[in-house]
C-alpha cells in the first residue's frame, strides 16, 4: 500500500476541528491594498482632486508667502518646471532605476517563490534555513553595497545583487506562509480524482498560496525600490539615487525634488499594479 | 441477501492506526462490511467513531493498517476512477468558477469535460445557469450540489458521501436527501453515506451499519424495509419512528456500558 499520499497518510481526516488554511493564513489582502477602487461617484472624484489642489495650492501660497528660499524647500511650481525642463536628462536616469530594480526582483522573486514552494514540503529543511531567512529579511542589504562596488564595481551588478537580495527573502517568508496553508480536504480532493503530487502542487497548493505570494512581490518589489536607490547614492554615476545625491551637493533643489516625484511614481505603479494582481488572482479570497 | 453474488464493496477485517504526537490512535477495529451493486448504505455512529477513516480508505485515500478492501474483487489501494467522493462542506475551490471546479477531474485526468452529461447533471440539480458563479456566491446547498455534480460528472460506480450534508440547515437537508434519493434511483449507482444523523440514514438507507466509538467497530445493522421512492413524510410514519428510536437506542445502550467497565 505503498501509493498512498504521503500528505494524507499519517492525518486523521477530521472536519470538526475546522484546521483548514483559512485559520492559519496571515493575509488580509485588503488590508495592504487599502482604498484604491473604491471610490464611487463624480463627486468623490472632484473632492479628492480639490483636497490635492488645495494641499499643492496651499504649499505654493505658503512658501511664496514666507519667501522661503528655493534651497530650503522649492514651490511645487518650480519642482514642475524642473520636471518637465529636465525630463530629457533625468529619463536616462529612470532606466537605469528601472532596469536594476526590474532584473534585481525577477532573480529575487524566482529564487524567492521556487525556495519557498520546495522548502515548505520538508519542515525540517525549513526549521534548517529559516534562521538565514530571518537574518536576510532583517539585515538591510544596502549593508553589503560597499562591500559589493568594491568587488564588482560601479556597473549595474552590484545593484542588482543588492536588490534581488533584498526583495528575494521578502518573497520567500511571504510565499512560504501561502504554501504552509495546506488544506487536506481540497488535497484529498484532487487526490481521489488521481491527481498526483506536481498536479495536486499546481492545482491546489499554488493557488492556495496566491495571495500570500503576491503580498510578498508587492513588499519584495518596494523594499527592492529602496535598496535600488540606496545602492545608487553609494557609488556610481547613474540612476535616480545617484541623481539625488548629485542635485543636492548642487544645491538644485527642484531637479533634487523632480527625482523624487519620479520616484514616487515608480512606488505607486508598483503598488497599482500589484493591487490589479491580486484582485485578479487572490480576489476569492476578500 | 443474495450471499452468491460478489459484492460491489467489501470491507473485510479493516483496522486503522494513527501515529499522532501523543501516541498510538486506534480509529478503526476489524470493521467488515459487504454493499451489493447498486445498494444505497448509510453508515452512522458518534463524532470521531472511525466513519470518515473508513470511508477515506474505500476511496484509497488512506491505507489501513490490517485488513482489505474490495471493488468488484479488486483491492483498492489507490484512488479508482470508478469511485468518487463527495465531501463534508462541498468542498469546492473557492478560486474556481463552478464550471472549472466541475471540470477539475477532467483536467487531473486530462481528457476533454464530459458536456453533455454535466449539462444533464446540471439541469438536473437546478444549478443550470449558474456555471460562472464563484463558490462564495452561492449558498452552502448549492454548493453542495455542485459538489454532487462534480462527483457524478466522472460516471463512478460507486460514490461515497462524507457526512456531505452535516453543515446544511434543516429545510436544506430535506431538500438535498430527497434529491439524492432521487438521483440514485436514477442513476442506481451505489453509495455509501456517512452521516451522523439517525433520521438522515434511515431516510436514505437500504440499510444502516452502526458504529460504536474508539476504536470505531460495526456495533449492530439494521436492514431498512420502508418502501421506495420515500417522501419527506415518511418520516412521521411509525415504523420510521420506530426505527430511528431503535437505532438510537443501540447507540446509547454502550454509553452507561463503559464507566462500569473502567
């Protein structure tokens, strides 16, 4: 009787207990995706647009008002003109961001959910790494950048390393909290149907651990933005952090504040487009 | 019984041992049991008696420590494409559309949905219509339906329900046990139904195995003898009465049993 699933083998089938995943899983998804969508009518619409208008508006009025100077903190007017004027020259710079944050986090992120899917099904091998997870998840990787420009250079790889680091483990814990959400009755399930273990993989325990794995690409992706740019302010010559650091020891306060409007949009698209992920592939779930 | 004919199922001798972390569980005792083709039997006995362990492993989804079981005098060690099980719960994967959550065997099996029969089944339960839906957006008795959809889709010989109605409300229940009633003497496939419900199993049983508590062993069967089809009424009639009252009663008859033997 030796084809008996190894999953269901040694488990009572109990339903009364109720140990399905639901209990064990941390995610509510809506909770990280906020508002967004929510908003209804026209007239939402034009509030919201009127408080940001006031907000920018007000600001302007107040620093022309002070006569603060543009060192200190530049009108919203200037940092505008600065963004439109300087686009030409900054847009470069976004590319640079773009491409380390985007090969950075597709290594960290496949090496991320792949570590996870594996290590879940041996619990020993998982109380055996868990501790290096730990120590990566809480070490900032910005740590290693000196040590990595030194060795590799001030080209894109230690960057990218530097991302796909940081973003990698962020994946793993977040993903391996979906794939320990097993539910037996759904494994059972596909497994009187004859499902054998890869399929009852791809189509029970992955898609159970969904919406946990998209939590863990959308903080993955922004703490791979933040060490993206705290790599670039270490060494080198390109890149929207590096961009800062330039602007600033120049004192060109509206270029400075133009890269982190662009910044900004990069956090927000990232943020977007993992909400628009997971209301199509976790929305069962909220 | 016709004692010459070789049963569709046949449980001989079933033990079953749990390894848990706090020692040896013994969930099933030498439990025997024959169901001819075409039989409907319902076995009943309290929480944590064995009942889902027994019907786990006729699906082959669990060994057993001693002892066989047979489908048309084959062991089932593994999950057969004749038999198909419908859950506690429904069951469903709620990231599925109804209609994906009923092609789910064809897709493990890779072979094209059976249409038209799903179609039928469909129509069938009432749920024609609904094929889009995701499985929060329909009630626990449809779910269920579905879920009795899914199982039949695949045409299995034998189908064996795990206390499938256990979380429904009563009008619900009524519904579905006409339903399946009626579905059986239809299809006249064989089924196995496990239920904790006394009334539930005499309703739809041609007869009733009772099982005792740890380790779950067969403690008395009773042979159904109401006449088929069986309207919800029946069970006001007095030999119903009369029957669940007398199963009852070979439950409790162990409950004082056991403080005087400890």
């Amino acid at each position: 009787m030796a084809s008996v699933d190894r999953q269901l083998a040694d488990n009572i089938p109990s339903f009364d207990k109720h140990e399905d995943g639901q209990a064990v899983g941390v995610s509510n998804w809506s909770g990280v995706a906020g508002q967004l969508g929510l908003i209804k009518s026209g007239r939402e619409w034009a509030l919201i647009a009127f408080v940001a208008l006031a907000l920018i508006g007000g600001m302007e009025l107040l620093l022309r008002l002070y006569e603060v100077p543009t060192y200190i903190m530049p009108t919203p007017s200037l940092i505008a003109a600065a963004l439109v004027r300087d686009f030409p020259l900054l847009a470069p710079h976004v590319g640079h961001t773009l491409v380390e944050l985007l090969t950075g986090f597709a290594i960290g992120a496949t090496v991320g959910f792949v570590l996870a899917a594996l290590v879940t099904q041996f619990p020993l091998l998982e109380r055996i790494i868990a501790p290096y997870i730990l120590l990566l998840v809480t070490t900032p990787m910005l740590a290693l950048v000196p040590l990595l420009i030194l060795k590799l250079g001030f080209g894109y790889s230690p960057r990218i390393i530097a991302v796909a680091l940081a973003s990698g483990p962020m994946v793993m814990i977040n993903s391996a909290t979906g794939f320990r959400r097993t539910d037996l009755a759904k494994i059972a399930l596909a497994r009187s149907f004859g499902a054998s273990t890869l399929q009852i993989f791809m189509k029970i325990r992955i898609p159970m651990a969904m919406p946990m794995v998209i939590v863990g690409l959308m903080v993955g992706s922004i703490f791979g933005l933040l060490t993206a740019v705290g790599a670039e302010m270490v060494g080198g010559s390109f890149g929207l952090g590096n961009r800062l650091t330039y602007y600033s020891s120049l004192i060109q306060m509206p270029q400075f504040f133009a890269c982190i409007v662009l910044l900004a949009v990069i956090g927000i698209s990232i943020y977007v487009f993992f909400y628009w992920l997971g209301k199509k592939y976790a929305g069962w779930e909220s | 019984m016709s004692a010459a004919r070789r049963p569709k199922l046949a449980v001989e001798g079933a033990s079953k041992f749990y390894e848990t972390p706090t020692g040896r569980t013994h969930a099933l005792d030498r439990f025997s049991m024959d169901v001819q083709d075409g039989e409907f039997v319902c076995v009943v006995g309290p929480s944590g008696c064995g009942k889902s362990t027994l019907l786990w492993s006729m699906a082959g989804l669990h060994a057993l420590s001693s002892g066989r079981i047979l489908l048309d005098g084959q062991p089932v060690t593994k999950p057969s494409p004749q038999i198909a099980m419908v859950f506690q719960e429904a069951n469903m994967l709620p990231w599925r559309s109804l209609q994906k959550n009923i092609e789910l065997p064809f897709e493990i099996r890779r072979q094209a949905p059976a249409r038209e029969r799903i179609d039928g089944l469909l129509q069938r339960v009432g749920l024609a219509g609904f094929e889009g839906k995701y499985p929060r957006e329909l009630s626990g008795g449809m779910q269920q339906r579905a879920s009795i959809v899914r199982a039949l889709s695949v045409d299995p010989s034998l189908l064996l329900m795990d206390e499938p109605f256990g979380a429904l409300d009563a009008f619900t229940r009524d519904e579905m046990n006409l339903l399946i009633e009626e579905i059986w003497l239809e299809t006249k496939k064989t089924i196995v139904f496990i239920t904790h419900s006394i009334p539930e199993a005499v309703f739809l049983a041609d007869r009733v195995y009772v099982m005792s508590a740890r380790p779950g062993r067969l403690s008395k069967v009773f042979d159904i003898d109401i006449p088929r089809p069986r309207p919800l009424e029946v069970q006001a009639a007095p030999h119903f009465v009369e029957l669940v009252a007398e199963i009852k009663a070979s439950i409790e008859h162990k409950a004082p049993a056991r403080p005087a033997a400890a």
